[in-house]
DNA sequence: GAGTGGTCTAGACCACGGT
DNA sequence: CCGTGGTCTAGACCACTCC
C-alpha cells in the first residue's frame, strides 16, 4: 500500500543498487524508462532519484544518465551529524550495539538571564531568560562527551530537572510543545579546559572535539545552542555532498 | 536576462530575509502568491525554497507556512566541507583574508601498488596503481594541516611532482580528464602520531583533528582518498540539515 | 541525430494547521 | 471551514554527451 509513490521508488532502487542489479560505474535506466516501469510520472521518478543522490549513491550527468557510484567500506561509526538531536538516538544505531549502557549525569542546572556574554555565544537575545544545563555522557561507564547547553526557557514552561535528566525531547514530545526544524552546526577541535580535564575521562590527552549546535523551533525560534565536547578516538561524523 | 527562474526567485526571496522585509519568525507570502508576483507556476517556486531551505534560512511547516529562522551570528570560519575540494579555495573565503600567505609542500611523492592494507584505508581495490602524495599546508609560514593523499593512478595519465605541488584539481581540469561528481567525508579528533608532531606546528598539544575524504568522478569512479590532519583551535567546519 | 538529464508549465487532489 | 504546503500528472522545450 503505497502512500508515497518517490518514497517506493526510492527504496526499490536503492535496493537494486545494493544487490548489484545496477553495478558501480554504470548507469541507471533513463528517466523515461524508470517512469514508464513504476507508472509514474518523470518528475516523481526524478523527485526519487534526488533522494539517491543526496544519500550519495548516485551522480546525475546531463547527457550521459544517473551514475551509480562505487561503494566505500564504513569503519563504525558513532555519531552522525542526523543523530545529535538527542542523546537519545544513539542507542538506536546499529553500529553502536558494541555500547552496553548509556546514561546521562547532570552536572548543572541553573536558571540564567543572558547577558552579553551569552548573548554572543548562543545568539538568544540579552534579556531573555534561560537555562543553563551542563550534562555527562557516560558510554559504559566511561565519561567521554560533556554538553554544555542553552535552552530559552520561555518555551520549555516548567521544565525540572528530572525531566532534563531523562530527555529534554521526550518532555517537549510529550508535552506538545512545538516540534524542531532544524539546526545548524560547527565541529572544530580545541584545547581541553580545566573543567574538560575534571569531568571527562581523557587521559593524557590535552584536546577536545567540539560539535556546537543551534536548533531551531518550527516557528523559526532560535531554542536551543549546545557545545557537545567529546574526547578523541571515539567519535566521528559523517556527511556527504554533489556538486 | 535571467537564465534560471528558481534561481532568480532564490536571490531575490534571499536578498528580502537579509533585509528584513520578512522578519524572522515571520512567514514568508503563500506559494500561490508568490508564484503570481514572479509570475511562473507553484512548482518552480517551491524550488527556489527548497534551496533557501536547505540554505537553513526558512522552514516549511504544512499548514502554516514558510517561516524565516532566526539568524545566527557567525563565528569566523576558516574549513567549511565545501572548499575541501582542493586547498586552493580557501584563499577565495572572505573570512580568511587575515591569512597573508598559503602554500604547500610537497614531502611524499610516490607510485604505490594498493595491497590489502591500503585497500582497507581508501576502497580501492588491490592490485590498482596509485600515487600515494603527503603534503604540508603552511599558513602564514606554520605548518598546520599534513593531507596523506591516494589517487587512482589511471586516471592521472602521467602527472609529476611539479603538477602536485601546485594543485592537481587544476591539473585535472587544464587536461581535460573528469569532472569530480561528489565527496563523502568524515570528521573525527585521534591522537597525534610521531609523524604529526614531526611535520605540523603543533606545540604542546598531543591531538589532531582528522577529516577523512573520498572523492567521485562523474564517471562514479572513487578517484581520492586523502586525510587531511589539521591542527587544533585553527579550524571549524559548518553544516545545517533540516527535518 | 538520438538519447540523456535540467527546467518549466498548468493543472489536480490530499493532509494538515488554525479559525 | 479555508489556506497552507506535500504530492503527482502530462505534457513541453532546452543543453548536453555520445556516436
């Protein structure tokens, strides 16, 4: 039962490319075809064959057809850029069954007013209430992310920390607050802090991997900002881009 | 004269978020409307706001609208994913002008059989002829990035040192040989090794940050695999995804 | 010249949000 | 309920690649 006729297409092609029904190097059936085999129009084939590309299996070239390109071998991969909404969605990635136990420490929870400071660091306005929670990942055991986070807290009514605690998501889910949109994130690698080097469990290494993240509200509000710090080796993000 | 329609629309819907004619947290008019004012059909406008999209300057929530985010103020940026595509484009990025001087340095240059090792490393596949390139990026005369490079030797034809160390993306296009289709990459933090601290201006700190990068032809060949070991506290990559 | 993807039109129906 | 964006059709013309 169909609901989105891209969607199907989508994954019917992209299966066909991991079985080798179309091998690395060669092209795809033209557009035409493609449509007339689904009995589709062009423009939803090509709506399909978008996805593909974005996902990085396929290049289109004008004049020549969709490329299937050649295959990398993954190493494991912990973080993706897609899975930071959320602690949370790491336990749900198959790479990562070799993690046993996740949990989660809060360190902080305090009421703030953004002042200049936090104003040039979070991009909230001066003025504005906020919260301030600085939160440990443990992955089995070990600390190895610290967050650093902001959340306005005129969009979060009377958040506690128990909720902070479990997830921050969950609670705005379940309480129907609004829903995210988007967001927008720089990674960089900095000097581990003083208070890198007390809370997290980084040997005798002096750096940290830093992934700062602003997220955005449905309703175009800037909702959160949060510096995820994480000790090296563990981690690594992905991403993909056609030009 | 305009040569593209959605593109046009682009700039011109960009140009009026940058100006405040539609506030953040505001809605841009209906597609509808905005078809009618460019006169051209609800399709091509929804294309030109699919780009301002995924630019992360509006979100589109079914029902209500196309509502402009919040700006954010941005930091300096020196890496972005984007003009990883040969070193050369960062002299263009107007953030980076405080940066007098770029060169590189060519410290390996050799011809390479891929054995299983490096098979493991670039996804190439053994037995495949490949130049192996280490090069040193010096900003303003420190040593802050190494690139431990791979190319596919048949598709060089016979390229030299000289052509390396100047910029092999310009050798591939004078020569007419492909064109690069897409990159995949990934980010990581690892510690320093003996080799990093003996090339890079690194001082005291025993970390690197690592992006690791494969590179498309549009004929769907993986033509590159290079790791680029940069330096920390000097760059930051951005990325923006929507939901 | 034949075949490919890129752009665009002019319609249609649906699902969802706010009233 | 009405207006919004989401999906889809059935055409058309163009630019490019390859033979």
């Amino acid at each position: 039962m169909p609901k989105k006729l891209y969607s199907d297409i989508y994954d019917t092609l992209k299966d066909e490319i991991n079985k080798q029904v179309y091998p690395p190097r060669n092209t795809l059936p033209g557009e035409e075809d493609l449509a007339a085999r689904f009995d589709v129009t062009r423009n939803t084939v090509r709506r399909a064959l978008k996805e593909l590309q974005s996902d990085g299996l396929v290049y289109a070239v004008k004049g020549r057809g969709v490329v299937v390109l050649e295959p990398i071998r993954d190493d494991k991969v912990v973080f993706t850029a897609d899975n930071n909404i959320g602690f949370e969605g790491l336990k749900k990635f198959p790479q990562n069954k070799f993690i046993q136990e996740l949990s989660t420490e809060v360190l902080s929870f305090e009421e703030v007013e953004v002042d200049e400071r936090i104003e040039k660091i979070t991009s909230f306005n001066a003025g504005d209430k906020a919260f301030y929670i600085e939160r440990l990942r443990l992955f089995d055991g070990n600390a190895l992310v610290v967050d650093n986070s902001y959340f306005r807290k005129s969009m979060l009514k009377d958040m506690t920390v128990e909720d902070a605690k479990s997830s921050i998501y969950q609670y705005i889910r379940d309480n129907n607050l609004f829903k995210i949109a988007a967001e927008r994130s720089t990674t960089t690698v900095e000097s581990a802090t003083k208070r890198d080097m007390q809370v997290l469990d980084i040997d005798d290494m002096n750096c940290v991997g830093v992934l700062t993240k602003f997220v955005y509200t449905d309703t175009g509000s800037l909702f959160e900002h949060t510096q995820t710090r994480y000790v090296p080796n563990n981690f690594s993000m992905v991403d993909f881009k056609s030009f």
